[in-house]
C-alpha cells in the first residue's frame, strides 16, 4: 500500500473507532461501568508525574456524546461527586478500548508504521489514563468521607 492512502486509512480507522467507542460508552449506565482498583504505586506514580500540574492541559470529548465534561464537577454534593466518578470511569474505558485498534493496522501498514501507530496510541491515550485515574482517586477519598 502506498504511503499517502496508508496514513489516511490510519487516520481514519482512529477517528472512526475512536467515535465509535465514545459513543458506546456514552449510553452505558453508571452502575454498569468497571471500576479498577487504584493501587499504592499508581499513587506513586502520580506523585512523580506531577499530574496536578499538567491534567488540565488535556483534551475532554465528554460533551461531544452528551456526557458532562470532566473540567468542573458538576456539584459537590454526593451525587455531584458521583456523577463525576461515573464519567471518569467512563472515560477510562474509552481509552483503555481505542487502542484495541491496533489489531488491523498490520493488515496494510510494514510493521514499523504500526510500531509508530503504538506510540501514537500511548502517546495519545496514556495522559488521559494517568489523570482520569488521578481525578478518580481524589473523588473517592472524598466521597468514602461523605
């Protein structure tokens, strides 16, 4: 496959899929959503990230599929807080799911473009990870006090 057709099929594939993914998770209820446990060594290693310094510099689609942006709370209330959680969750699945993607890239692309694709899906959706995760730590520990 030639280069120009090859990167527009890649383009394509992640902005097709990665809508479609968001709009999936968008209609999934809150009380059917995963949640992982957080561990002591991602606390850590949020610590060492300075997350708090640059998560505010990260794009937020919620709205795009008519979720709530995950900027502001929406209240701070319990059920604020908890909607809130919920998103955050939801969000997680999204880019833990976009990167499943990378299963067709080797179907047109030499191996090396779908290493750079790989990059391109942790470089991309790995940030998000680290501060939805982050935000989602701090809601709990306040929402386990209300």
């Amino acid at each position: 496959m030639r280069a120009v057709p090859a990167v527009l099929a890649d383009a394509a594939v992640w902005a097709g899929w990665g809508t479609a993914v968001g709009w999936a998770a968008s209609r999934i209820p809150a009380d059917r959503l995963p949640s992982t446990p957080v561990r002591p060594a991602e606390r850590r290693l949020h610590e060492r990230l300075r997350v708090r310094r640059w998560k505010h510099r990260l794009p937020d689609a919620a709205g795009v599929f008519g979720g709530s942006s995950k900027r502001r709370l929406p209240g701070l209330g319990p059920d604020g807080l908890a909607a809130y959680e919920a998103e955050a969750r939801r969000a997680e699945l999204v880019h833990l799911v976009v990167p499943l993607a990378l299963v067709a890239f080797p179907l047109w692309n030499p191996w090396p473009v779908t290493v750079v694709m790989a990059a391109y899906a942790v470089a991309a959706n790995g940030p998000c990870l680290v501060a939805l995760r982050y935000n989602r730590v701090r809601i709990q520990q306040v929402l386990a006090r209300c």
